[in-house]
C-alpha cells in the first residue's frame, strides 16, 4: 500500500511539474529564429564556429548587397548606411554570420561617411588583413567567423585605442541591449 501511495504522490508531482510548464503563456520561448536568419544556416549569434563555403554557397544564402560587401570586399556610398547616425545601446553582429563584432559604447562618429568603432567586441571577433588595392596601404578588417570584408581600420580613432574602425554598414546587424537582457533573463528562468 505504501508503495502504490507513493507512486501516486511521485505521478502528482510529475504532472504538477508538467503543467507548471506548459501554463505560462507569456514566457517567450527561445526559438531558432530569434539566433538564426531564414534561408541562412550558417547565421548563429551562439555558435562560434568558423564557417567555410563557396562563393556559390554563399551567393545563394546572402541578400545582393550584403554579398556584394561580403564576398566582394564593395564599399557602400558614404553618408547612407542607416548605423552611421545610430545610437541605440546594444550589440553589432555580422550580418553573414551572425558573428558580435562591436559594442555601441565603442561607436562614434568620426564624420567619415560610414559607421565608426575605436574596438572590436574581442580579439577574435576581427581578422586583419593587408590591402593594398586602388594604390593605397590599408589594412582590411573581416568578421573572424566567415571572413566577410567589413570594412578598414584606420590610426585616427579617439582613445583609448586611438584606431578607427570604418565599417559598411550594410553588413551590420543589431541588437538592442534590453532585448539581448530579456532573453538572458528568459533563459536563466
């Protein structure tokens, strides 16, 4: 008898346990596509993987312009990235990869045309490379998860690094801070 009254407690407290679950209706869940893009596998604002594919791959997946800043190191026109006079509080994300590349507290604007940073989010956040097209010394700036071409850093930048990061805007995401909270808060609950 007492085993049966146990059993019976122990199934209570299952589907007690069940229903505490599944009765909250306002508690979002954390779905795919609040860390993934539709029709792009690879974009993940989680996953830090490196992300190796083909041009073609990539062509397919990519919006024109995003691909065209991408893939084939193109410049946006200065004074029209819609993050050249952004200032809300939050996180710039690759937006191939989904890659965090700056913090808005690092923003500034330098007055050059394009959305400005003095310091990536980490060290591994950005890939340098050396370019030395259209008869200039200049060093290229790529995501570190897909190498997409961001942009170029410069020595004019404001302290404390002094570097200026000028970046298409095209090819940045964002996220508002409330809602990068909210989502940390809806995980640990």
């Amino acid at each position: 008898m007492k085993r049966i009254v146990s059993m019976l407690v122990l199934l209570s407290l299952v589907l007690v346990s069940c229903e505490a679950q599944t009765s909250q209706p306002n508690v979002k869940k954390n779905t795919m596509s609040e860390a993934k893009k539709p029709g792009n596998p690879v974009y993940s604002k989680t996953d830090s993987s490196k992300v190796n594919m083909s041009e073609e791959e990539w062509k397919k997946i990519l919006p024109s312009d995003v691909y065209y800043i991408a893939r084939q190191k193109g410049t946006e026109r200065p004074w029209t990235s819609k993050f050249e006079k952004f200032d809300e509080v939050g996180t710039y994300y690759c937006a191939a990869c989904g890659n965090a590349l700056f913090k808005s507290d690092t923003k500034f604007d330098s007055g050059c045309g394009w959305p400005s940073f003095y310091e990536p989010i980490s060290k591994g956040s950005i890939i340098y490379t050396p370019d030395n097209s259209h008869g200039m010394q200049r060093t290229e700036v790529q995501c570190g998860r897909c190498k997409a071409h961001l942009g170029h850093v410069f020595e004019d930048g404001p302290p404390p690094t002094g570097l200026r990061y000028c970046i298409n805007g095209v090819i940045l995401d964002f996220e508002k801070a409330k809602e990068t909270e909210k989502k940390f808060n809806e995980k640990k609950g």
